[in-house]
C-alpha cells in the first residue's frame, strides 16, 4: 500500500480489512447495498470502481489509518532527512504564517469573550452543551489513538448510538452530531472564539443550513421570488435536482423539509411588502406605498386638471361586453361616466364631448399612456382646443389617484344599489360573497363582470349616480364638502364651446386609415371605398389634405395646410347629390382657374420682357462683377386654426347647393366679352383689294403650337365668318385624320353662344 493515505480505494485494495467481504464480488454487493460513493476509473486494464473513503465503515477506516502510520513511522528516518533540506526555506514562512493565525485568533477570541459578556441565557446554554461535545471528542481521539479525522468519524457513530457519556441536559440541546458538524465547530473555535458556537448570536431568526449555504439559499430566494406560491416540497426537489453533485461530494448539507419551510415562512414575513410589489403591483400600491402628499394640492382652479381612464375590467351586459370610461375634474370632483363597447379613441372623446358641453374646456387632462389616449385623434383634438395632454409613466397609475378612487367608489355603489341585477343566475350570484369581492374584480384588470341590464339603462343608472348621488356626498379631498357646492360656489371664469355643432366637426373621426391624410385624385377623395367630390376639390388634384368623417358617414371637412377650411364633400350615393351638376361646375371652376393663371403667367412673363434676359445678365456680370445682393425674406402672417376652420366648414354646410343657373353664371358675361371682342378683332378688315385683304388676316392669325390649337381656332372663325380654301381644306384633313379630337372641339365651340351679331356688326354672307 502507498505510505501516503488514499481517498479512492478499489475492491482488492479492501480485502482483508476489518468488516469487508473475503472476495472482491462481495466488497461490489456490499457497496451497493450501503450506497457507498464511487467513481468509474479508465486504466490499461479496463474500466475500475473505486470507493470513496468516507464511505467505509468506521472499523475499516480505523484499520488503514494505523496502517498508514505504520508505514510513515518506517520511513521516518528518511522523511525527517528531507524535511530537514527543505525545512530550512519554509520554515521562516510556517513560523510567520502560524504567528499571524494566532494573532488574528486571539483577536477574535478577545472579541467572543466581549460578546459572551451580553450573551442571552439560552445562547451560552447552546455553546456550553457544543464545548461539552469537543472535549468529549478530544478525550475520545486521545484515549483511541486514532487521527482526528478517524475519531471524528467514530465519535459521531458512537454519541449517535449513546455510547458517549455526557449530561443529559448536553444531550438534550445536541441529540446528534456528524464529522461536518464537528469540524464547522472546530473551524468555527479556532476563527471567532467559542462564542461562535452560540450560532448567529443577535441575529438568529432565519439562520439555518440553508444560510450557511450561499448557492443553496439563492435557489430558495430565486424561487420564492418568481414562483411566490412554492410549497417547501416543491423547492426541495428543486434543490435536490440542482444541487445533486455539491451533494454527492459532501459540499452542500441539505436542510431538513421542517426547517426549509420555518426559513420559507420568515423571509416571507420580511419580504412581505416586495413580494407583493413583484406578484400583484396594484395590491402593493393600496396597501403599502406610502401616500404622504396630495395630488390635488396645487389644483387650485376649477378646470384646471382632468383625469381620464377605463375600468380595469369589462362589463358584460345583456346586449354585450362594454368598457365604462371615467373622467373627473380635480378641483371639484365632478365625475361623468360612458358605457362603450370599446374603450378606444373615439369613444375617449364622446366622453370627452360630454364633459367639455356640461364643464367648459380644461387646461390639461392626465391620462395612462395606453393607445387610446395617445392616438392621433385625440391628440388632434387635444390639439385644436388648445388642451395640455400629460401621460403617466408605463404602469404607475398612482399619478392620476382621483379617477382611481372615483371608479372605486362607484364599484363599491354597484353592489349596493344593483344587487339583483349582479350575475346572470342564482348560482353566479350567490358566488359573490361580499361588496368587496365584487369591487375587487371591477377593478382588476382582464376580469369580465357581469350586470344582467342593457346598455342604455346601465348608461341610464351611471348618470343618475353621479349627478343624483356622488355629486352631493361630502368628500374628504374637498373637507368634507360636495362637489355640488364646490361648483356652485366657483366665480372664476370657465372657458365654454357656445356652438355645439363646431365642437362636433373638431370630434369627428379622422376620415380613412392614415390618420385622416388624404389624396385629392381627378375622381375627387376616396375613403372607406367610397368616393367624396365637391367642385372646390379640383384645384387640390394631387396634393395632400386633411378629411374628417361627420357621423352621417355622407360627408367629409376637408382642411389644408394650417387646418385651413377647403370645403364640405359629399359622396352622391349617400347623400343623394347630383352627380353631373358638382362635375360640370368642377370643370368650370377648372377651366377658369387654369385660363386666369396662364393669362396672368403670360401678362408677367410680357411685362418683364425676358427674351433678351440672357444678355443682360452677361453685361450686368461683366459690370458689376463681384458684387452680391441679399434676397429679401419671405414671410407669412401665423395664426390658429383650429375652431376659425371649423366655422368656416359649418357655414359652407349651412349654406344650400347652387342650381344650374348659377353654375353657368360663373363665368360671367363680361368675360365672354371680352373673348369674344378678342375674337372679333381678326375679323374687322380694312378696306382695300384682296392682296391687302389677305395679308391682314395673314398678320392678324396667331402662331400655332399644335394642329389642334389651330383646328379650334379655325372652327370658331366659321362660326362668324366664311372660312377660306385653304381653312376647309385643313379642317377636313383634321376631321379625317383625328375625328374624336373634331368632335371635342365642336362640343367645345358650341358651348358658347353665338352673341356676335349683338357685340358687333356680322360681316355680309360670303365676305370676308
């Protein structure tokens, strides 16, 4: 055997030994059968089991410690010859090292003794029966002999089967020790003094094995903190799965399932209030976050701030799932309520609606920053009342807590007033124990209660609830007053909407499904697979506008840039317009537009004569070279939009469609004149031969661009004159080669009376 002591011994390497089988079959079924650790050794002969010493029986372990110190006591002679040689270099270093454990030994012992002083009765009763255990350890390993790792061992079985005397009352406190208690103790002594042996002394409450064991006791908290509702045999698998190899080497003591549950409980007891903060936060906030200001206590103006939000929980009524959507102004408390089938935008300002007629416009409204109240709908009309929108952080609803409070008065009303209307049959009614079960749910967020009334008469019960009930009980927020009298008693100024209709068009939805952008095409604007014309649309084709949708679905207010009023389109088939009468003073309105702009063009371009603009710029470079000049600014006058375009659409919706009549006055009589004397002119010859004849109407014809400008033009002069060879020719050509363009141009020619022979003399038939 090796004169070293082994850890890991194979089955021949026992034979023989006291307490082990005489063949190496029998050491592998005794193995087994005691559940010896081992481990699975790759050699030249093939794969080995080697056998743990700790596993081994106390006699057996006994038998190859004095076998070990046989075979050092026979090389003593040559270990103290080495030890001498390297003993010379080390020995400085033990010296200091043994110097510096015992300086900072004693220092703790000095210390335990201070702490021994204050120790409480039963501490000291605790230490004193583990220094009881020690010395009875130290008399056992002296009188056997053995190494303390054997004695420790040995001890352990024989004070566990009572063959160690010692006090009864020592007994009591230490019914059983084991050698990786004893040598903590030891450990314990030697580092902190025998003080250590009271336990965590000051300190006790939760200190077990599993706060011995770092990794051990973050399993628990790990566990405890993500699944709160562990029971301690569930965590005990867990540990025993985790920790399986710490346990097999000996490094991790598990604690008993008693002791794992006292541990469970205390720290829940101290964790309480962040335990709850992970598993139900809204619990957390009513019953412990601390509520020390007052939300309210800057609010001092009627209007100044509302508070806006939705029930937790759905409503199930008798003709469906609903939302109910509260809003409540601070300074007074007054409180309204809307039951919606949902609780998005447009139903966040049908409250709002409600709310801004009966209290006047607010300067700002606090609300969660869920989608329905960040919309751009919302926003836009936020926006165009000039109302400051404020969103809480992402789940602290604690920063609007009067509409919180307000829905929770209102849950614990319900089941006062409406108990027989609470569940749909006896059954579900019964299962509502109390007021408060039936609040709590209200107010927890994805539960669904049912109130077996309709829409309109549970909307019908809100309203008489708040204004006939909450609006005259006192409230503690308004010392003990009501918002009734706060309101009554109000004098400041409140803002207000005189025209109801004009709050409507600022409400109304966004038209299609860009947030209410919108293209004007040549067939005018198409939302929700319909299409909207009006006459004012044609000088928008291809820019971007902005659409609402009035609540008939019929009509859209169209705005441009700035939130400028355009006009109020209609779509025929649900309006009933007349299709043909909005196109024909579309194009009207088109074609006069288009003429005033290219006249207005032109009459620029020939006033500032820029045929020779080329040259002047070479001379202006050549004279004044180097010189630069600042562009003036452009500039524009700013104001709000929001109810000025509004009144302006209100009014074009007052104001009846024109007739047929009128869409022909439109272009006026006057400029028909002045066209038609334009016209007129060419044909006004002087008096002279043919040759002179001809060169006039030569001189007077215009430049062509394209032969159908001057197919036109020589179709208008047949309607005063007698056309030429030369023009029949050409119109003939034209009719031939481009008959559709032909007939354009006669419908075209034709919608213009034939008023010359009231502007002006008609030449004699045949002359020119």
């Amino acid at each position: 055997m090796s004169a070293l002591p082994k850890d890991w011994l194979t089955a021949a390497e026992l034979l023989g030994l006291p307490n082990m089988p005489s063949d190496k079959r029998g050491v592998h079924r005794k193995a087994l059968a005691s559940h010896w650790t081992y481990r699975e050794v790759s050699g030249n002969g093939g794969t080995r089991r080697e056998y743990h010493v700790s596993s081994l029986p106390a006699t057996t372990r006994a038998a190859l410690s004095w076998n070990t110190t046989a075979v050092l006591a026979g090389n003593a002679g040559q270990a103290l010859q080495a030890a001498a040689q390297v003993g010379a270099v080390e020995g400085v270093k033990v010296e200091l090292k043994t110097n510096l454990a015992n300086q900072i030994a004693e220092t703790a012992k000095a210390d335990g003794l201070r702490k021994l002083a204050a120790m409480p009765a039963n501490d000291q009763r605790r230490m004193d029966a583990k220094l009881q255990v020690l010395r009875a350890l130290e008399e056992f390993q002296q009188a056997s002999g053995l190494a303390m790792t054997v004695a420790e061992h040995q001890f352990s079985a024989a004070y566990r089967h009572g063959h160690i005397a010692v006090e009864q009352w020592v007994r009591d406190l230490v019914g059983t020790v084991s050698p990786s208690s004893i040598q903590r103790w030891r450990l314990a002594v030697r580092k902190d003094g025998i003080t250590a042996l009271a336990g965590a002394y000051g300190n006790r409450k939760g200190v077990s094995k599993i706060d011995s064991y770092p990794q051990v006791r973050e399993f628990v908290q790990a566990m405890l903190v993500s699944f709160p509702e562990s029971r301690a045999t569930q965590i005990m698998h867990g540990l025993r799965t985790r920790m399986a190899g710490d346990i097999s080497s000996g490094s991790v003591e598990l604690p008993s399932m008693r002791s794992l549950e006292r541990w469970m409980d205390t720290w829940r007891e101290k964790n309480a209030q962040t335990l709850m903060a992970l598993s139900n936060p809204d619990a957390w906030k009513n019953k412990y976050m601390v509520a020390y200001g007052s939300q309210s206590e800057n609010i001092t103006l009627i209007n100044e701030r509302w508070e806006m939000d939705s029930t937790p929980a759905d409503v199930m009524l008798a003709d469906g799932r609903h939302s109910v959507l509260g809003v409540i102004d601070v300074y007074t408390r007054r409180f309204k309520l809307l039951v919606s089938k949902t609780s998005k935008a447009v139903a966040v300002t049908a409250l709002l609606r409600e709310a801004l007629l009966a209290w006047g416009v607010p300067l700002l409204i606090k609300t969660d920053n869920g989608q329905d109240y960040k919309s751009k709908h919302v926003a836009y009309v936020a926006e165009n009342l000039d109302i400051k929108q404020d969103f809480c952080p992402p789940f602290q609803p604690w920063h609007k807590p009067h509409i919180e409070r307000g829905f929770g008065t209102f849950a614990r009303s319900l089941m006062e007033l409406l108990p027989g209307f609470i569940g749909h049959n006896v059954a579900e009614r019964s299962a509502i124990e109390s007021r408060k079960s039936f609040a709590d749910r209200l107010m927890t967020r994805g539960e669904v209660v049912d109130i077996n009334m309709t829409a309109a008469a549970f909307q019908l019960f809100c309203d008489q609830w708040t204004d006939g009930l909450y609006m005259h009980e006192p409230h503690e927020g308004l010392h003990r007053r009501t918002p009734y009298a706060v309101t009554n008693a109000n004098r400041e100024q409140v803002r207000i909407i005189k025209d109801e209709r004009i709050l409507d068009l600022l409400l109304a939805e966004a038209a299609g499904s860009n947030g209410g952008y919108l293209t004007v095409q040549k067939k005018g604007l198409k939302s929700d697979n319909a299409w909207f014309i009006a006459p004012e649309l044609e000088a928008y084709v291809g820019h971007r506008v902005m659409a609402r949708q009035l609540p008939d679905l019929g009509q859209l207010v169209v705005y441009g840039g700035d939130n400028q009023f355009i006009c109020v389109a209609e779509c025929p088939e649900r309006t009933g317009m007349d299709r043909k009468e909005v196109a024909a003073k579309g194009r009207e309105m088109q074609k006069k537009r288009v003429q005033e702009e290219r006249a207005a063009l032109k009459a620029a371009a020939k006033r500032q004569n820029v045929d020779n603009i080329v040259q002047e710029i070479l001379v202006d470079r050549a004279q004044a070279a180097g010189k630069l000049a600042m562009l003036p600014r452009t500039t524009s006058e700013h104001s709000s939009a929001g109810l000025q375009g509004a009144a302006s659409a209100m009014a074009e919706i007052d104001r009846a469609p024109g007739t047929s009549a009128e869409l022909l006055r439109l272009e006026g009589v006057s400029e028909r004149w002045k066209r038609l004397q334009a016209e007129t002119a060419i044909n006004e010859v002087p008096a002279g031969n043919d040759n002179e004849l001809a060169r006039h109407r030569q001189e007077a014809q215009p430049v062509f661009n394209t032969p159908h400008e001057r197919a036109q033009w020589i179709e208008k002069r047949s309607r005063v004159r007698a056309l030429t060879e030369e023009e029949r020719d050409y119109m003939a050509r034209f009719k031939k080669n481009s008959p559709a363009s032909y007939r354009r141009i006669v419908e075209l020619v034709n919608e213009v009376p034939d008023s010359r022979t009231q502007l002006t003399k008609a030449p004699a038939s045949g002359t020119d």
